[in-house]
C-alpha cells in the first residue's frame, strides 16, 4: 500500500514514543509533555513533567516514533501521477534522471525507474519502509512506504 500525500486537512495528533520490548510488546509514550529520554549503560529513562518510566536496556529492542511531523506542511503538484498497488507513474517527465528520490534526512536514494514514453514509473518495492521525497520538474511530492 502506498500513501502519496498530498494537501490535506488532519487531525493533529501527539507525537509517540513507541518503545519495542524483547517479549514482542510495544509502550506508547506520548511526547507533548517534551520528554527527555536519558540512555545508560543499563537503562533507557523517559522522563516528563507528568511521568518518569525505566526500562532494562535488555528489554528494549527497538524504539521509533509515529505521529512526528516532517515540517512538511502542504505539497501543490501540477504534475500528473497515477498511483497503482505497488507502483507510482509520473506523467510527463522529460528526460532520464529528471527524478530523484530523497530519505528525510537528504541522502539520495540510488533507484532505477522505468521509462514509458514520457512516464516514469518508480517501484516501491525497491525502497525500505519509510518516508520519502520525490523531487520531478522541479517539483516534490512526500511518498510513506508503509
């Protein structure tokens, strides 16, 4: 499944500490009280104005974050796209290399596309789960790979 997103109106939501244990359970911590999260040799600490937990650092496999807001705020496209199962076309692209795909942090995603006449079909299946950007004619759109 594949969520291009484009302007929208959404509910704000907390931002969520999601930790993962070692027995396959997970603990949301919501993050608008500003958190500080403190790693020990030992311990992962989550401490906040309204609540302070410990975990053994054995315990812990994992920790992420859902509901994090990118700075993101909206995307105006006036390039054509057509999203289909694991696939998205852009229509209109001119020329090879016009479009580059970026992880959050900047860093390019080596991807390969396949060219239809002036379309440019990028595979999900090819990329991780994660967030992305696709930058085309000068444009950007966010893609999540869920």
């Amino acid at each position: 499944m594949l969520a291009l997103l484009l302007p929208a109106i959404a509910k704000a939501q907390s931002a969520t500490l999601v930790v993962h244990h070692a027995d396959g359970t997970t603990t949301d911590v919501e993050l608008y009280t500003m958190p500080r999260i403190v790693m020990s040799a030992e311990t992962m600490l989550v401490k906040s104005a309204v609540l302070d937990v410990e975990y053994d650092k054995k315990d812990v496999v994992l920790f992420t974050f859902k509901n994090v807001g990118t700075g993101i705020s909206a995307v105006h496209s006036e390039t054509a796209f057509r999203i289909d199962e694991d696939c998205v076309t852009f229509h209109g692209v001119p020329e090879e290399g016009a479009v580059k795909v970026f992880q959050l942090n900047g860093i390019q995603v080596p991807i390969r596309f396949k060219r239809v006449g002036m379309d440019a079909v990028l595979s999900l299946s090819q990329l991780p789960q994660g967030v992305y950007l696709v930058s085309i004619n000068g444009k950007t759109f966010k893609i999540v790979r869920p």
